[in-house]
C-alpha cells in the first residue's frame, strides 16, 4: 500500500502508534491479553497493538521510574517475548512522552542474530524512523506476498530492495512512456526467476494462511505453551526448539522407503 512519510512521521511526533501503523502502514489490530514480562525485580507490562503477516508489535509501559529501561534489561524483556511470539518488536515509551526506543531482532536463516535499537526523542522529525518502518512493512509484505524484481539489460540484478525499486518506477502522470526492448520478454522471464529463486531461499518466517497445516500446527503449539507455561510442567526447550523450527522452515511430506 501507498504511504504518506509525512503522517508517518506525526504519528511518531505525537506517540500515536495505533494511527501509524493501521491508518498509514496497513497493519491489523492485536486483541490479545497484554503480557507481563517479570525482570531484575520488576514486572514490565507489554501490551498488544498491532499484528502483520505472523510480526506483532508492544508497547511496553515505563518502570517505576516512569523511564524506559536500561539497555541490558531491553534484551532480557525482548528474549522473553520471544516466547511468545518469534517475530516481533517492541515500542518503549517514557511517562512524559519524551523519548521512544524501538527495538526489534533481524533474523536471517544461517545467519547470527542482529539486534535493532532505533531511538526517537521529542523534537525530533521521526523521518529516518519512518523511512524503516516503510522499508519494514514492504518486507513483510503482507498484500498478496508482491514482489519486484529490477534486471538490467543485461540480464543482471540491480537491487532486491524493494523500496529502491518502487521510488526508481515512481513518474507523474507527464511522464513519457518507453518503448519496450527487443529482449522484453526474456528479462520478465528472468526477473520471475530471480524472485522464485530469492523467495526459496528466505522461505523462513511465512507461516502462510490461516487455513494452512503450517499456521495451524504452530498457533496451537503456541496455545498450549502459553497455557503451560506458569504451571508444574512447563514447555520443555525442544518444545520451543520445534516451534522455531517450523516458523522458520516449510512442512514436508515425508515418506518411508517401500511404500
């Protein structure tokens, strides 16, 4: 969907974080139970806001101090959610509304893990925030799993970014149009390629839809966790092992030699 950088960046200003994300990015709302992460002696609360293709956001309330948390505690809480839900990321907030912490974790399957902490304070024009969250919501790309390819004329790619495609097609409406080149068909023929071959690759982290085997495996793996999880037998590592590993990988029929 088309996003307006300009509202993007008020609803940062005024900590308007439902508007931004529903109203400007497409995001769904998250009717969940908030949760409650307990850490160095304080229980913090995470509450649900929004949710996009299997990525949900919190909001976490200040400390007792009425501040947002020291960074080492920023990684225990973010840790913790992921017990909860493997892709996600956090919104820190101060009592006085003066300083924002976004905070989430770059997962690449064969890769290290790459923490994120982007910082906003009052004043500030929010636009290399906005800029990511852009970036951010055409990644996930929940509308229809689009995809865009830039090749050159000699067969060769440009760029995977997304947005860097989007803003080198961007023309009003005076803009000429280019005839096509003899190779046309060959190029979309290997654009289609390169992205089949992109999308094989980075499969992990697309639980599909909700009627599918995958999805569903999960969410009630997930269901049975969160009732569990606080009782004499709680989830075992492997349990949560499994769970990773089918967010991050394609169900595969199986079968035995013979039959």
């Amino acid at each position: 969907m088309a996003t307006n950088r300009q509202q993007i960046q008020r609803h940062i200003q005024d900590f308007n974080f439902r508007k931004l994300f529903v109203n400007e990015l497409g995001w769904d709302h998250l009717n969940e139970p908030p949760l409650t992460i307990p850490c160095d002696g304080q229980a913090y609360v995470l509450r649900p806001l929004v949710e996009k293709r299997g990525v949900r956001v919190y909001v976490c309330d200040p400390d007792m101090q009425g501040k947002i948390p020291a960074d080492p505690i920023l990684r225990k809480i973010e840790r913790e959610v992921t017990k909860y839900a493997y892709e996600h990321f956090i919104i820190y907030v101060d009592a006085a509304k003066q300083r924002q912490v976004w905070q989430w974790v770059k997962r690449e399957q064969g890769k290290p893990l790459a923490p994120r902490l982007n910082r906003y304070y009052k004043g500030q024009s929010g636009e290399l925030l906005a800029q990511k969250l852009e970036v951010l919501t055409i990644a996930i790309d929940e509308e229809d799993n689009d995809a865009l390819a830039w090749i050159n004329r000699k067969g060769e790619s440009v760029t995977q970014s997304q947005m860097a495609i989007l803003r080198a097609a961007e023309c009003n409406i005076n803009t000429s149009s280019i005839a096509r080149p003899p190779e046309q068909h060959d190029l979309v023929r290997i654009g289609v390629e390169h992205i089949m071959e992109e999308e094989t690759r980075n499969i992990g982290g697309q639980l599909g839809a909700p009627s599918g085997a995958r999805r569903r495996t999960y969410e009630r793996l997930k269901q049975y966790v969160e009732k569990t999880k606080d009782t004499l037998l709680p989830p075992s590592p492997e349990l949560y092992s499994v769970m990773e590993e089918i967010y991050r990988y394609p169900l595969q029929v199986w079968k035995e030699q013979g039959n």
